[in-house]
C-alpha cells in the first residue's frame, strides 16, 4: 500500500466562533481551519493530494493531470503540489478561456501549470485524450480524478478526523460541503453518519450515492445511503452558481468573525447553518474547506 507524502501544515487550527454562534443562535461553533494547509493558498484538497500524488510518484509520473471547473480549487492545488514536487502539470478544465485570467487560473498560471480547455467535450474525456497524446510523446501522466477524489485519497479525511478528535475530543456534530464528495466521505468513515452533515453544492448528480460509494470502498468502513444527512436544499440553480442566500453567508462569516468563506462551498455550508439544517443544542464543528482564491474569480459576488 502507497503511504501519504506531506505536503501540508498540520494539524491545522480548531477555533471557537461565539459570535457567529450567537448571530446563528446554536450554543457553541467551532472553525476547523482547513483553508489553512499551508500548501498553494490551501484547502481540503492538500489532504487527499497526499494520497493521489504518493500514487502518481510510486507510478513513476513525470506530469499530473486532473480536471475541474474555470475555478477549480483542486485544479490550483494540484498545479502547487505538482511544482513542489518537480511535477510538470496539465489542467484540463471545462468550457473556453474566459477574458482574463483572475483567482485560481492567476494562481496556477503562476505555478507553471498548463491549460487545456475542453470547450464542449466532457472534461474526463479530453482529459483521457490529452494522457494518450503525452504518452505517445514518451511522457508518464498520471490522472487524478474529478476532485482528486477516490476511495484511497478519502483516507485524508480520515486523517483529519483523527485530528479533530486530539483537538476536540466531544462534539455533536460537524458540517462539511459536499462536492466530489471524498471530503465527507472520510469523516464519515472515522465517526459514523450520524455526527456529519453534508451540504450539497451541486457538483455532482446524486451525492448520496457517491459519498456511499467512496465511504465503502475505505477499509474497515462501510455506510448505506439512507444513514447519510446530505441538505440539498442550497444548490439553487447549480454548482458555480451563486444564490442570495450564500451571498448572505459570506457576509455574516465575514462580519462576525473576519472569516473569509467562498460562494461555491463553504458558503452553502454555512446558508444551511443559517437555515437550521442541524439542531442548536450542543456542539457543532464547522469544515472551512478553503477556496478563498475562487472569491477572486467569481463574477457576481
């Protein structure tokens, strides 16, 4: 089995959140601060990069590949750890290049990665295309999936939860953005479905049956689907799309507790706080997964 390589600052911090606790009216909210992995502006994905990039370097890759939306935070991550690693990186990302390159794509530009835009192919597929082309030049790309998410890259949460439980040994609860779907599936598999809520961002089909599929493929774990507390009630018209509800989010996070979330994620999170998705009484944590960098490069916030 291919051990995690470090790429990250850890553990990351556990921080108290009165004010916005109060502004919510739930007893007690904590921060677990995993936009601050110290690795490419941070993020969750740094957690499950050091599974997929352990894979890609036993493999013998020379470049790594992934996919992801224009302002994809796994896609800048990825082109992060592929530089500290002495990686060359190809992101493949959906739709046409926009005007201007702001948020993630400055930042990945800035790290050397290459883009190909996909324009109106599945993202998979060009992704495929573009792995077969590099191999017939001689180069070894490794692809790491949608997300950077997979059954063995999920144990990064799992790692996570192992921090959680060092730094907060009893709480009730914890709230996380479901995307890809591998962040929730970690914490799922070290505390059990009934302590974690997932929010739907809209960013894949049926998020109950992925998370269920990524949280039996980790060892020793196992879930079904209808144990899973998935809200679905924040994607409003669809992943990437801001809705006033988030908008409203990331200004109560900001004002109360100078917290920076994103519109993508962490900002559905927390409109699903807000809308009292989980009970007031006791202890909540709540996942910031990072994605600040996407801010930047959102239109309509």
């Amino acid at each position: 089995m291919v051990s995690p390589i470090p790429l990250g600052t850890w553990p990351t911090p556990l921080e108290r959140a009165p004010r916005l606790a109060a502004s919510l009216g739930i007893d007690e909210l904590w921060i677990k601060r995993d936009d601050l992995t110290g690795l490419g502006a941070g993020g969750n994905k740094v957690r499950k990069l050091q599974y997929t990039c352990a894979e890609a370097l036993a493999a013998g890759a020379t470049t790594l590949i992934t996919t992801g939306a224009p302002q994809s935070n796994h896609a800048r991550l990825t082109a992060a750890a592929a530089a500290r690693l002495g990686l060359r990186s190809v992101l493949v990302l959906a739709g046409a290049p926009p005007a201007a390159d702001r948020g993630n794509l400055l930042l990945e530009a800035l790290a050397g990665a290459e883009i190909v835009w996909a324009g109106s192919t599945p993202v998979d597929e060009c992704a495929d295309v573009t792995a077969a082309t590099m191999r017939g030049w001689g180069d070894r790309p490794h692809v790491i999936p949608f997300g950077g998410t997979s059954s063995f890259s999920a144990q990064g949460y799992v790692d996570c939860a192992r921090e959680i439980e060092r730094q907060l040994p009893q709480f009730d609860r914890i709230v996380v953005a479901v995307g890809s779907g591998g962040t929730m599936a970690g914490l799922v598999a070290a505390f059990g479905p009934e302590r974690v809520y997932g929010v739907d961002t809209g960013a894949v089909a049926d998020p109950y049956a992925t998370v269920t599929e990524l949280v039996n493929g980790i060892p020793g774990a196992g879930v079904r689907a209808a144990d899973l507390r998935i809200d679905q009630s924040q994607v409003g018209a669809g992943y990437g799309h801001l809705t006033e509800r988030v908008r409203e989010a990331l200004k109560l996070a900001a004002r109360t507790e100078g917290l920076f979330l994103d519109p993508v994620y962490t900002g559905r999170a927390l409109a699903s706080l807000i809308a009292g998705a989980v009970p007031p009484r006791g202890r909540t944590i709540f996942l910031h997964t990072g994605g600040l960098p996407g801010l930047f490069g959102h239109p309509d916030v």
